[in-house]
C-alpha cells in the first residue's frame, strides 16, 4: 500500500491573464473518503477540478494518484459531474449513458447493462427512450451523475452535483456517494449547500482567493472555532441576564442565544443563568459549519 492512496493536489497555481485563479490549492482526497470542497463564488473550485482532470494546464503545483503523478491512464478512471452539464441533447437517456461508458472503455454488452442499471439508479429507468432535450434539467443532472459513474470510476469528481436537485434526487445522490465510498473510490464535490455538507461529508477543504484555508474534519475544524454558541431556554419569563463576554444573538421567544469565546466554563455561565432565572434546557456547542466557513473566508 503506498504511503500516500488516492488524490493528492499540492500548490496547486493557474493564471488566466489579470486573474490568479489559483494561488497555492492543497487537497486530499484519500481512497474511500468523501471530501467537501467548500468556497465562496470565484474561490477556485472549477478550476482545480480542471486541472485534476487535465483540461486546463496548471502553471505550477501537483497532482498525483496513489503517491505518482497523475497519469492518462490514471484519468481514464475518474468520473466527473461538470457544473455546466454537457450531455447531447439529441441522444437518448439509455444511448448516452451506454455511449459514454464505451468512451471510457467498456464494452458494448457491459456499457449496455451499465446503462441500464445507472438510469434505474438515478429514477429515470422509464426515460430510456426519452431524449435528452425533452428531461427537466434535475433529470438531466441524473443523467449526468450516471454518465460519471457508469465506468466504475476510482476518483469521482461532483461541481455542484446538489444543485437543482429536488429533495428525492438529493437522497439518492447522497446515498450513491456513500457507496461509492464503501467500494474504495475517493469522491469529492463541491457545494454551496453547507448544512448538506455538514451531513454527509467527515472531511472538508476550505478555499479562497485560490488558496487553501483549511483542511479536516467538520468535526476538528468547528472544535477549533475561536466562538460557542450557548443556547439557553427557560422555564417561564425571560430573565435580563447575559454572560459577561457573550454577543447575543436573535432567538425565538422564551430562548437566549450567545456567542462566547472558546474558553468560557460552560458550568459557570449555567450556574450564573440559573441564579436569575429558571433554566430549563442548555446547549453550548461550536458553530456549524456555515459560521466556520463564513469566519475562514473572510479573514
Ligand atoms: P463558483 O462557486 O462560482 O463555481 P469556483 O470556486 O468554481 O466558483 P472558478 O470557476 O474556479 O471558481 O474560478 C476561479 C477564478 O478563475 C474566477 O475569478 C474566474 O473568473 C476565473 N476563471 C476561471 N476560468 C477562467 C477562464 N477560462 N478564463 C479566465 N478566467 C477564468
């Protein structure tokens, strides 16, 4: 097993004349891990994923598969899901999604099967015969996702595979990641959806400006978050308390919300809440995601 598995991109840099798209990208996407790959608009998600891929030359950095740097071969073995999706419109659903496996190597009879597996997969086992032209754009993004997946790939690369979709198709694609994470493959997407991500992805990488901010776990990287949110909900009138260092926030009736530094000793703050007030339910948490992201892109 070599020391480094799957996706490693490292210093990643790409002028487009004026514009430094990328000023130094690092992003990890191990064998069997499901990566979020978080920024604002512009940040240099798309271009990353182009680069990845070899359809834009990067002016510096690296991308290598499996500890080697990426090969032809090795690109053979991606699935990717553009943003801008590029399926051809006078195709059928069953024709393209066979097509683009024999573009990716399979034969006839194993496209042909492939085909028909993935479009059941993704709802549209009964649009075989439709064309492209004629699905919704959510349907056509099914297609998309099955024309990404049906050569087995062992990296799979998602711009923006939530988006437009309605809450079945969101179902089914989280539920399609997980198991191409459970068979090995290193899966990564993009998505502006933070409270999805927060769900379904353990590591995220943070970028902005064309550089990586932060790299992890959703976990460890909240846990390192300078704020906690206390949440405190009383039983009956609301006292005129609030901690000494806390910012308060809006919150519904009955309910005082803070934002307080790290370090405050949650069991004093409670014990000084109750000394006003009857205190019923208490939370004191690191802030989600969106706050984490929002802290680290504009710093
Ligand atoms: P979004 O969330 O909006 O999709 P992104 O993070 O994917 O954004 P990119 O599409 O990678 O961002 O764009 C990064 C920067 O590079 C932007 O300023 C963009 O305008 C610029 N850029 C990307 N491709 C080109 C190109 N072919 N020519 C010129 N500029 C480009």
């Amino acid at each position: 097993m070599p020391m480094t598995n799957g996706l490693r991109v490292t210093g990643l840099r790409k002028r487009f004349g004026e514009i430094e798209a990328l000023r130094g990208i690092d992003l990890e996407v191990p064998r069997g891990q499901l990566v979020g790959f978080l920024g604002p608009n512009g940040a240099g998600k798309t271009t990353t994923m182009r680069g990845v891929l070899g359809l834009v030359a990067m002016d510096a950095g690296s991308v290598t598969w499996d500890g080697s740097p990426m090969t032809e071969d090795d690109r053979h073995h991606i699935g990717y899901m553009p943003q801008e999706r590029g399926l051809y419109p006078r195709m059928m659903v069953h024709e393209h999604i066979a097509y683009m496996g024999r573009l990716a190597g399979l034969d006839h009879a194993t496209a042909d099967g492939r085909a028909r597996q993935w479009a059941e997969r993704v709802g549209l086992a009964d649009r075989g015969n439709d064309l492209i032209q004629e699905l919704s754009t959510g349907n056509q993004q099914r297609v998309q996702l099955a024309v990404a997946l049906v050569h087995e790939p062992e990296l799979l690369i998602l711009d923006e595979p939530f988006a437009g979709l309605d809450p079945v198709a969101v179902a089914t694609l989280s539920e399609v990641m997980a198991e191409q994470v459970a068979r090995g493959a290193s899966v990564v997407f993009s998505s502006h959806q933070l409270d999805l991500v927060q769900d379904l992805a353990e590591h995220v990488t943070i970028v902005a400006a064309g550089v990586t901010r932060a790299t992890g776990t959703v976990t460890n990287l909240r846990a390192h978050s300078p704020v906690r949110h206390l949440e405190i909900h009383w039983n009956g009138s609301v006292p005129n308390w609030s901690p000494p260092d806390g910012e308060p926030r809006k919150a519904p009736a009955g309910v005082s919300r803070f934002v307080v530094p790290a370090d405050s000793d949650a069991a004093v703050l409670i014990a000084s809440a109750a000394a006003t007030g009857a205190v019923g339910a208490v939370s004191f948490e690191p802030p989600g995601l969106d706050d984490v992201f929002l802290e680290l892109v504009s710093r």
